[in-house]
C-alpha cells in the first residue's frame, strides 16, 4: 500500500460543485498532513471539458479561503475510480454513476453530506486509533463510514445532496457553498491526522 491516499470528487460538469469540493478538501489535507500525503482530484459525469471553475463557484470557494486558479475540468472515467480510495459525490444520483461505471466503488463511494454524516457517528478514538499514512487513514474512515450505513435511518436526498447551482441564481450558489462548508470539517477531520 502506497502512503498517497487517492480521493476523487464528482459532479455532472465539473465546474462547480467537485472542483469546490477538491479544492477545499486538498487544502484542508494538505494542512493536516503535508502537501503530496493526499491527492484529491474531480471530474464530471458529463464534464465541459476543458473549461475552468464556474465564475460564480470560484468566487465562493476564495470567499472560503481556498485557492481555484489553474482548474480545468475533465470527463469522469472508470480508470479514476478504480485508482481512487474515496469517492465523494455531490448527489446520490452521482453516486449511482460512479458505481455503474466501476461497480467495485460501491465499497467507497459516498455522497459528500452522507460521508460527513457517517464519520460524524463515528467516536475520534476511533477514526484516529492507529497512526499511519494519509492512504490508511482513508481507507480506515471509508470502512468506518461503511459501518455506519444502516445503524440510523439515511439521510433524505435533500439532506444528503449538493445543490446543483449551475446557470442558476446567486442564492443557490451561496447554498451549494453552506453545504459543502457545513460538512467539510467532519470529513477533514475523519481523513486527517489525529
């Protein structure tokens, strides 16, 4: 087992929702673990290729504190998410996508706000038990958050999904950023050093 923990975030486009989630996740890893511990990555079901990060996104995500220059958005590949040990997707419907693409992602592939949910159950003792690697403490977190499902009823789709605020208003811009900010901290803290 490599010490790089491969996480990769997915959206439809790839320009709003995942690339703010990579962003923010990276920088957060980064800061716990020192930067090259943890790749995080996007891509989009049905990415615009080759185009950067939303104006609109962007603004949020520097508004947040983190960095969105030089983001260019890509196509979601099965080769991804085989080479991946944490899928975060922004909607259950993406999740759905990710596991038909790679069926064996099923094992580690969670909607963004479900995982934050999950490892939030999960005691600090716990997620943070053994002291290793940036790569072993995902995988230990993906099998903790696995354990979780089922021990409460899910989260609805509203509460477990990012809203998706492309071409839409500035409102639902500051929602899909109050999302992802909300849930951040728990899963910064679950794939973090203790």
């Amino acid at each position: 087992m490599t010490a790089t923990a491969q996480i990769l975030t997915v959206c439809t486009g790839n320009i709003c929702r995942s690339p703010f989630l990579e962003r923010a996740l990276q920088a957060e890893l980064d800061g716990s673990w020192g930067t090259g511990a943890a790749l995080v990555s996007s891509a989009g079901t049905g990415a615009l290729a080759g185009h950067g990060m939303d104006a609109r996104a962007q603004v949020r995500l520097e508004d947040a504190g983190y960095a969105a220059h030089g983001f260019v958005a890509r196509q979601l590949t099965a080769s991804m998410v085989a080479e991946s040990d944490l899928v975060l997707t922004a909607t259950r419907a993406h999740r759905a996508e990710v596991a038909r693409l790679h069926p064996r992602a099923l094992r580690y592939v969670f909607s963004f706000r479900e995982f934050a949910e999950l490892v939030a159950r999960v005691p600090a003792e716990r997620l943070h038990a053994v002291t290793g690697s940036a790569r072993e403490q995902v995988v230990r977190a993906v099998g903790l958050a696995v354990a979780q499902r089922g021990a409460r009823a899910p989260l609805s789709d509203l509460d477990a999904d990012i809203v998706d605020p492309f071409r839409r208003a500035d409102e639902v811009f500051d929602e899909m950023s109050r999302q992802i900010m909300e849930s951040l901290p728990s899963v910064a803290h679950a794939l973090g050093r203790a």
